[in-house]
C-alpha cells in the first residue's frame, strides 16, 4: 500500500484521543487518591493537589481488611487456575486422543452448555451451596469453579493440533496414556496453557455476581465485593474511594503490564465463547 | 500380570480416570444446575417452605408483570445503547491502527486497560467522573458550554451514563477483534485497486467492509449476547435506579432470586434469557452463510 500522509495524520489523531479518553480516568483515579478531602470538592477540579498524600491508601487499610481481600482473592484465584488447568487438559486428553462410547455425544453436551448464560445456573449453584453448607465460605467460589466446558473444549482443540505419530512412538516404548499426557501433551501445550491461565484468572478475579451472593461477611470478602461494599459504606468520601479502586486494579494492571501477549491473547479467548 | 497390562493400554479405563473429575464437576455444577433451573422455573419457591408447582404461572405472570416489561425494555435501550455505538468507534479505531502506525502496542495497551480492570472497579471510579458538581465529565462539558446533567440521578441520563461507561470498558476488546479481522484480508486486493484508480472511500467501502463482514458479524452478535447479560456496572453504579431506570434482566433476577427470594419467579426470568441468547446464537449459527461475504 502506498504511504498516504493525510490518512496517516487523521490515524494519529484518532488513536491519540482516543488513548486519551482511555487513560484519563484512570489519571483521574490516581489524583483523587492523593487528594486532601478539601481538594477533592472544588471546581474547577484540579488534576494535582498541593502535595501528594498518602493517608487515603492509609485510611484504606485503617476502615477495610484490603490485604485480607487481596489474599483472599489470589488464594482463591490461583486454586480455580490451578484446578480448572488439570480437569481441562485432562477431559481435553480424553475427548482428544482416547476412544470410548458416547464420546463425542458427551462432548457436544460440554458444546452445548457453552451458549447457556452463567446465570441460568445461578440459583441452583446457590441451593447447592446452601445445602452444602458453603454459604459464606470460599469453598462456594472455588469448587464450583475447577470445571469448565470452556476449558475442556479449548485444551480438547489444542491437543488435536499434537501430531499423532508423537503418541504412536511413545506408545512403543511403552509410556501409558498418562505418560503420554505429561510428559508429551502438557509440556508441549504451555502457550495454550498460559493463556487459558491467564483467561481463568480474569474471570476469577473479576468475579462479582458469585462472591455478591455467596459471601455475607467481611473477612471473607474478595477485591470486587470488597470495593463494592466500600463504596456502599463511604460514597462519598471520593478520596478514599479512590485510593481502595487504585490499590484493587494496580495488582492486575501490573501483571498486565509484564505479560501483555498472554493478557491480549487470554481476554480473547472469551470471544470464542459462546 | 498380562491382564494388569491389557487394562492399562485399555482406552475406557484411561477415559474414565481423565474424565472423572471433570465430568463430575460438569455435571454437578454445569448441567444439572442448568436443568434444575428449567425445572425450577415452573415452581413457587422460597427457600424455606414447601415447593409448589405452578406449571407455566411464573411465566404468565411475568408476560403482565409490569416491572418484568419495563426491566426488558430497558436491557434493550441498553443493547442497543452500546453495541452499534460500541462497534463503529471500536472499527474506527482499528483501522486507524492497521495504517502504518508507530507505538502500535502501547495503543493497543491503552486500549486494553479498561477490559483488565474489573468492571467494579472501574463502575466506582465513573461515578466519582458523572458527580454533577466536581466530576470531571461535567467540568470537560463546562469548557464547551454545556451545562452536565446530574448523570446517575436523573432517570434520563443514568442509562445513558452507564452505556457510555460500558463502551468505554469494552472497546478494546472489540478494537483487537477488528484489528484481527484486518490484518486477514489480503494486501493484494487493496493494490490491485489501488491500480483502477480506486481513492480510499472506494477501498473502504468495496473491499474493507464486505471482507471485514465475518468479524463484524461476530462481534455484533457476541456484543448483543453480552448486553442482554450486563449486572456488574448496574449494581455498583445505580443499583439498578432512579427508581427503575436503569434496572435490566439479570437485575431483576437477581432481585428476585436473593431480595425477594423468589426462586421459581427467577429461574423463569433466567429462562427467558437463555432463550433470548439462544435465538441470537442460533441466527449466528444459520444465517451466517447468508450475511456474510467470504472470500
């Protein structure tokens, strides 16, 4: 294509204020946190206060367990990862490269619960819960989520891309299906398997409808219902506020920022949902 | 000895080890939740007492449930708010980063910063931008002489406000499946245009769009299905308020099911939405090869 320089320009000035509009709240966020209370409500708004102050994030931790949240967050995140990357690549295996009746009738049944909304099974999850005892416990935010069909059918199309003569020459030296599975399979799936990582973290730590209902107090809160119910108790101490939705979206920001293939390709990855 | 190694090259005992553990986790917590909610839906149920069966009365009830209607109507502004808006700025953008553009991924980083961050997050900080007095949206419309609107308060301008949060959240994500569905369509095409003399409407309009049709069909649909399921944004920023104002689908479930704990009553509500997903992801499914143009 030829270079058009007018094209160009107009591209530039698109993406700029585009990026613009993009990054300016989060600006925003930042210089509120640091604000003086008596800053925060004057107009014009100012984008810096005086000085920077550092006793918002201070009053965060005074008011809020938000470290407790944070562990309770990771804890439960790097479990469901965990979890959800061995019953997927598993059942993946099975659908992939063994043979058993009504394989591929279970595996549409897996396909066919893709395009059911999450929250169709909301209530019966949370009678389920409710008779297990799990109410208000992190077991209600982990267990139901180690399985997906969403992962099964991802690591099942991985799989199908590994050669089968690598099977077949592991099979004469006499590894078992689990042999082949991981030793061969699992190492050589580890970009699929960091992005599917990567994708169930987001789901995980962003989940707020499931920790909404399941979990009633607060030592038990995640990052979400946390920040959710800060701003219930404090709307309008913007400052503050500010400082407790700084602190819960820095975490992922910074490991967007160091892993932001894997991020790009993982967020993606929902648009084949459904 | 021979019959332990006949079981262990045995592909149904091996199916069985590695699917065991998923399967019951899919069946527990996927399919028969998904079953028993259908089952639900044509029950009364509080919790507590006894459960009755109504047959089809939760959904006859909700066809004259005046707040049912509305709550619909108002998942529709929605959808239709932030998808054809969502998706012309989010093409706009990608095209606009297919030129030949420098710092091509810190654009896409910054595009990307607000599909990261949860939507909690991110329904906390815009309603510190829609404050009516110090918020910064309402300072930036001051500088053009335009006097804000109390956004989350007015029930005319609290669904507008959350539509254009929501865009604002999602467009990066649309952004890179455009951006995707661009760099597939062959260079070739646009030279051999560019040999007939073709300008850069012409190219746009003749060869951009009928080729970019896959994508934007698919991200049409995926928006549309994701709309109709919006909550996170709703519950932080407005609870669903003024009044009804704002109130959608899965707002109403959710009242339903765990404020006025009507199980029955939101399972049906629950089922209305899936059919409606359904239908779209069926039209998506059937009518593909009629809309779109492949090449």
């Amino acid at each position: 294509m030829k270079k058009n320089t007018k094209l160009i320009t107009i591209s530039y000035l698109v993406l700029g204020l585009g990026a613009l509009t993009m990054i300016m709240p989060f600006i925003w966020m930042v210089s509120t946190s640091f604000k003086a209370l008596s800053e925060v409500f004057v107009f014009p708004p100012t984008l810096f206060g005086e000085k920077l102050l550092w006793q918002n994030y201070l009053r965060v931790f005074e008011r809020f367990p938000f470290g407790l949240f944070f562990l309770n967050s990771l804890k439960i995140s790097l479990v469901v990862i965990l979890g959800q990357l061995f019953t997927s690549s598993m059942a993946g295996f099975a659908f992939s490269r063994l043979k058993f009746p009504w394989r591929d009738s279970l595996f549409a049944l897996y396909l066919g619960t893709l395009i059911v909304p999450y929250h169709v099974t909301l209530i019966p999850t949370f009678i389920l819960m409710r008779t297990f005892g799990w109410i208000d416990t992190h077991y209600s935010l982990i267990v139901p989520s180690m399985v997906s069909a969403f992962g099964t059918f991802l690591m099942r199309q991985f799989f199908l891309t590994i050669p089968q003569d690598l099977v077949e020459a592991a099979k004469i030296d006499g590894c078992t299906p689990f042999g082949v599975y991981y030793r061969i399979f699992m190492p050589l799936s580890k970009p699929a398997i960091a992005t599917l990582g990567v994708f169930i973290f987001m789901g995980s730590w962003n989940d707020f409808i499931r920790p909404l209902i399941f979990i009633n107090s607060i030592p038990k809160m995640t990052v979400p219902l946390g920040l959710a119910f800060m701003q219930g108790m404090y709307s309008t101490d913007w400052a503050v506020l500010m400082a407790g939705t700084v602190i819960s979206v820095l975490p992922v920001l910074i490991a967007f920022f160091l892993a932001q293939e894997y991020f790009v390709q993982g967020v993606t990855l929902s648009g084949m949902k459904g | 000895m021979e019959r332990f190694r006949r079981i262990i090259y045995c592909d149904n005992f091996w199916a069985l080890v590695f699917l065991l553990p998923n399967l019951l986790g899919f069946l527990l917590f996927i399919l028969i939740p998904i079953l028993a909610s259908f089952g639900l839906s044509f029950t009364q149920w509080d919790l507590l007492g006894d459960i009755s069966w109504v047959g089809l009365g939760n959904y006859t009830e909700l066809l004259s449930d005046k707040i049912f209607i509305q709550v619909f109507w108002n998942t529709l502004y929605y959808s239709v708010g932030t998808v054809p808006l969502g998706i012309a700025i989010a093409l706009l953008l990608a095209i606009a980063l297919n030129q030949k553009i420098r710092g091509v991924k810190f654009y896409r980083g910054a595009y990307f910063l607000p599909v990261v961050s949860s939507t909690v997050a991110v329904a906390v900080v815009w309603q510190w931008i829609y404050n009516p007095e110090f918020g910064l949206l309402n300072y930036v419309l001051s500088l053009l002489g335009i006097d804000g609107p109390s956004w989350l308060t007015s029930t005319v301008w609290a669904m507008p406000a959350i539509i254009i949060t929501s865009i604002w959240k999602g467009l990066g994500y649309n952004m890179l499946l455009f951006l995707a569905g661009l760099q597939g369509i062959p260079k070739t095409y646009y030279e051999a245009a560019e040999i007939d003399g073709a300008n850069w409407f012409n190219k746009f309009w003749k060869i951009t769009l009928p080729l970019l049709s896959p994508t934007t069909f698919f991200v049409v649909i995926m928006s549309v299905i994701s709309s109709f399921q919006v909550f996170d944004i709703i519950y932080v920023m407005t609870e669903g308020g003024p009044g009804r104002s704002t109130s959608v689908l899965v707002h109403y479930l959710y009242q339903n099911a765990f404020q006025y704990f009507r199980m029955g009553y939101a399972s049906a509500i629950a089922y209305i939405l899936f059919f409606l997903v359904f239908i779209l992801t069926l039209i998506q499914l059937k009518r593909q090869k009629n809309w779109v143009i492949y090449y």
